[in-house]
C-alpha cells in the first residue's frame, strides 16, 4: 500500500465518517491536532509506528513510503485500536442488462493541469470504466491490469482556509452539502452530496432527492475543487 503521504484535514474528515484505520506520515498543523482528538479515527502516524513501515528505493522521497494491509492492522493492534467499524454503507443493486444501458462513453475530470486529468472510458461489455490519468491507462502497478471502477462519482468541493499556529491552510469542506454526478451503467446521474457533520455519511442524492443505489464493485469518488471541470460525452 502506498505511497503513504500526510495527513490533510479533509482526508481526517472522510477517515472519521467509516470509522477507518488511517495510516499516514504527518500531515498539516489541523490535520494531525484533528487525529489527536478524533474519537473514530485510529490514527497510525509513521512518526510513531515507523516500524510498520518502509521506504523503497526504487523512488525518491516522500513518493517511496509503503506498507501493507497486515502490517496497518498490527500497528492498529499496538494503537489498541478497535478493527470494528460501526457506520452504515451505501445501498448497492444489480447491473441493468445490456440493453438498459446508457450512452454516456466518456467522463473526462480536470482537477487543474494536464497530467492530473482523468479521463474514464465506458466499457459496455463489461460494465466498467476504464481510468486513465495523465493521457496514459491508470493501471495497478502488481497486476498491471487497467483500473476499472463500477461506479464513478465527481463530487464538488468547497474550498475553506483555516488557520492554525500563525500559518493559513486551504482544504475541501466536507460537510454541508454540493453538486455531484454519478456515472453507473452508462448513464449520467445529477445530483447532490449531503454530510451533516464529519461523522456523518456523505451520501449522494439525484434531482428528485432520492439516494443513489450503487453497482456491487469499486467506486471511485473524484472531488472537485470550485475552479475544476467534469464533461461526459457519448
């Protein structure tokens, strides 16, 4: 698993809403000062559990720190940390035949320069969209197989500068509620996010308010910040 990067504030906020085991080395000023008071997050800083973790060499600092699964939930045994999570999933259902399909092929997300764009491509066979970053295929880097999401959501993010000792520290808000489309099936869906507070669910809702059913399988959620575009064509 990894790179293993630093703590950002909304990163805390997502980790809180799922109960998670959030492995990290440092982070901002509020992010690590959140962790410290989360009482959800079971927070593994590589500061504190560096043992659990490794630098590799064939990368330079700090794109080169990795760990793996079992080693996160032996550094969560020694935290003390709960490995239940209490929190309530999203609603999923089965793919719609073929014929039901959508016509929405390409989903094409601009987070700002080029070589972070990521373009999906609707496979129909299948029912997946192939991720490509950059201009080039998204593959995982053990199977070498093409990432291939089942649903795909862009969520539209606020931006809020916060400040903590002297120093002023942009992040996503995470809680209210903002624009979102889902891709799933080969359709486009508008929509909303809506999250009460950090422990709340973020949960996703189209044009009539109702909640979005998912396809079972991988959903890769895309946020946005206020100045970034997503564009899908046939």
């Amino acid at each position: 698993v990894g790179p293993v990067r630093s703590a950002r504030t909304y990163y805390v906020d997502w980790a809180d809403e799922i109960r998670a085991i959030y492995a990290h080395c440092g982070g901002s000023a509020i992010a690590t000062s959140n962790l410290e008071k989360d009482k959800y997050v079971c927070d593994i800083n590589q500061f504190s559990y560096g043992s659990y973790f490794w630098r590799s060499k064939d990368k330079f600092a700090p794109h080169n720190l990795y760990t793996t699964t079992d080693k996160v939930r032996e550094a969560s045994n020694s935290a003390k940390c709960s490995q239940r999570a209490d929190y309530q999933g999203y609603q999923f259902k089965n793919d719609v035949p073929k014929e039901e399909q959508g016509t929405t092929r390409i989903i094409t997300v601009d987070f700002s320069s080029a070589q972070f764009q990521v373009v999906y491509n609707y496979d129909p066979e299948k029912n997946v969209y192939l991720r490509n970053l950059g201009g080039a295929p998204h593959k995982d880097k053990v199977t070498g197989a093409q990432l291939a999401p089942k649903t795909v959501v862009v969520m539209h993010a606020d931006r809020a500068t916060s400040a903590s000792d002297g120093t002023q520290q942009s992040h996503a808000v995470t809680t209210g509620t903002g624009k979102a489309e889902v891709y799933l099936d080969g359709k486009e869906i508008k929509g909303t996010w809506k999250g009460a507070n950090i422990s709340d669910r973020t949960r996703f809702y189209d044009e009539l308010d109702k909640e979005i059913i998912f396809n079972r399988g991988q959903i890769w959620v895309s946020v946005l910040p206020p100045t970034g575009t997503a564009v899908s064509t046939p």
